[in-house]
C-alpha cells in the first residue's frame, strides 16, 4: 500500500514501513533527498529501525507525523467520532 503526501518537498518514494514475523514495525529512509526522521533521530539509509506506536516522524523537514499502530489507530478514530456525536448533541 502507499500512503501519497502531495508536498513537492517530499520524494516520490521517501521511506518504507515493514512488519516483522514477531510484530514489530520498522520504517527506513528510502534514500529520499530532504530526510526521514523517527523522534528527532535521522533514519539511516541502510536499514530500518524499530518503531513504536506513538512515535514522531518528520518528513523531508517539513512535514510531521504519527505512527500509529491499528489498535492505537481505532483508538483515536472512536475518540473522534465520540466528540463528534457530543458537539452534534450540543448544536441548537
């Protein structure tokens, strides 16, 4: 699957993410011109690194993210979906 991020300071393939047979995550800078960075550590280009639920990912120093695994994912989208239906019970 890919995941586009329409900014021109993006590479066209900036990094990968990878799951282990054990389950963990690893993402890599995929040789990209402006950089990936994991909580403020640059990615090496060699290999991944493990990746935590949670974790800050900066991309091409421009743009930041979150790495959410599903569960935690589902988490955030049931909290967001709950304060919609709150702001909506509030409305006139």
């Amino acid at each position: 699957n890919d995941l586009v991020l329409s900014d021109a300071r993006v590479s066209k393939v900036q990094a990968w993410f990878e799951r282990t047979p054990e389950g963990e995550w690893l993402v890599g800078d995929a040789g990209s011109t402006n950089g990936t960075r994991v909580d403020a550590s640059a990615l090496p280009r060699t290999h991944g690194v493990r990746i935590r639920s949670g974790a800050r990912i900066r991309v091409a120093e421009s743009l930041d993210l979150m790495f959410l695994e599903p569960d935690a994912l589902w988490c955030v989208i049931e909290r967001v979906r709950a304060a919609q239906r709150t702001l909506g019970d509030a409305a006139p």
